[in-house]
C-alpha cells in the first residue's frame, strides 16, 4: 500500500516523449507467453460473439470482460490511436472503454473477471510491435481495473489467431469496406461512431418518415418500446449484458 498523491492514469509519464520509452512499452512474445495469461476453453466462440455483436472493420479494437464462466458480460469497441505504437497510450485508450461499460473490481482480493482484447488489423496474424503495444496496454489496463489479463487475439482478412497460441481458425475475419468505405451495413443499433460502440443488444428498428405507411419492421418515427433509448448529447445508453447482473 503506498500514500501520498499519486499520478493520474491519463498523465503521460515523465519520459513519455522520447522513441526509447515508447519501445519500452511494449511486450515481446516471450514475456506475453511468461505472463501467466488464462488460456481461452473456447476462443473460436468468443472470438464469433464479439464478431457477432461488433461486426469490426479494419483498425477496430475490441475489448470485453469476461466471467468466470467464461460468458461475454461486457464489451465495447471503436478505433485505436493513430499516434505511433505506445502501450501507455494503448492503455489509457482501454480503460475509458471499460470504465465505460463495467465498474471496476479493485476491492476484490483475487480477480474474477478477465478481460480480452481483439484487434482487427492489415498484414499476417503473427507478433507486430503494435501487438506488442496493445499488450502492455492491456496488462496496465486490467491491472488498474482489478482484471485479469486475458487473451489477445490478432483478426485479419485471412484469419484469426490467439498469439502466444496455436489456436486459430478462418473463420470469423475481418469485414471487408464496401464502396463508400465503411463496413457492413448491418451495424448494430446504438453503435457511437467516434467515441466507440458498447454492445446493447437487438438491431433498432427502421424509422418511417412523417406521412408514410410502416412496413414489416419498422416503427413511426414517434419511437415506441422497441427504440433504444439515447443518453445527453446523442450517445446510446448502454446496456448490460444479462450475465453481468
């Protein structure tokens, strides 16, 4: 236990600035693989729930937590920093996510809950420094939220791929942009383009404009039950997955 005032998460630490320090934060495959990380009973299932739930392009990032069962009780993802490979930025970029969508378990004397992170990317699904960024981050991360590092998994166009691991599969693998750039159209309700996407559930149904019949599925624009409903400011409310209560 130690006392006095301690630096902020968000603060960059005093050598921050410098390429060596950025190096510095970062995991090479052997001190992922000496880590201790929780091996997955099951990656190719929470590899296709998070998949399914956050249909990710390329450059998407997602995080979840996971219970002792090894159930999805919360998940979020959106769009890592541009900035070179820093684990420290990595970091802070994670925990706003989870502080988002779960409290934290920093009372509990042992972690229960684990947290694992996908990151969907160009090039082979084998150890980058990028990867090596993200797992610094991600360690620091549940460390500061009371979680247990989890399992990083590399999704590329090709295949997905536990590294540190020999378990992979071709199936699911990154969403591929249409014309217009962006993913599949299919998108789940409620998902907060720029500030990330928390899982909640169903898709929306479709809004009809004034003075037009509904058809099968959609719904008046007046909104009714089945609309989500939206928090200050137009960001979706998030909702728990039923595993979390």
């Amino acid at each position: 236990m130690t006392f006095g005032f301690a630096r902020p998460p968000q603060d960059p630490p005093p050598d921050a600035d410098g390429p060596a320090a950025r190096l510095g934060r970062l995991l090479e495959p052997a001190e992922w693989a000496s880590a201790g990380i929780p091996l997955l009973r099951s990656p190719r299932e929470v590899v296709a729930e998070l998949h399914g739930r956050h249909l990710p392009g390329p450059s998407t990032v997602i995080v979840a937590v996971l219970d002792a069962q090894e159930r999805i009780v919360a998940s979020a993802s959106f769009t890592g920093p541009a900035a070179p490979p820093d684990g420290w930025e990595y970091r802070n970029a994670l925990l706003t996510q989870l502080r988002r969508i779960i409290p934290h378990d920093l009372r509990l004397r042992v972690p229960v809950r684990t947290a694992v992170l996908l990151l969907c990317r160009e090039g082979e699904p084998r150890w980058t420094a990028v990867d090596g960024a993200w797992m610094w981050g991600l360690r620091d991360a549940c460390t500061l939220h009371g979680l247990r590092c989890g399992a990083f998994i590399a999704l590329t166009r090709d295949r997905w791929q536990v590294l540190g691991e020999e378990r992979g599969g071709r199936r699911p693998r990154t969403a591929v942009p249409t014309k217009s750039g962006r993913g599949p159209d299919t998108a789940r309700a409620g998902r907060d383009t720029g500030n990330g996407t928390a899982d909640q559930g169903p898709v929306a149904p479709q809004r009809v404009p004034p003075g037009r019949t509904a058809t099968p599925g959609e719904q008046p624009r007046g909104g009714g039950r089945g609309t989500p409903r939206r928090a200050a400011g137009g960001t979706p409310e998030i909702r728990r997955h039923p595993a979390a209560r």
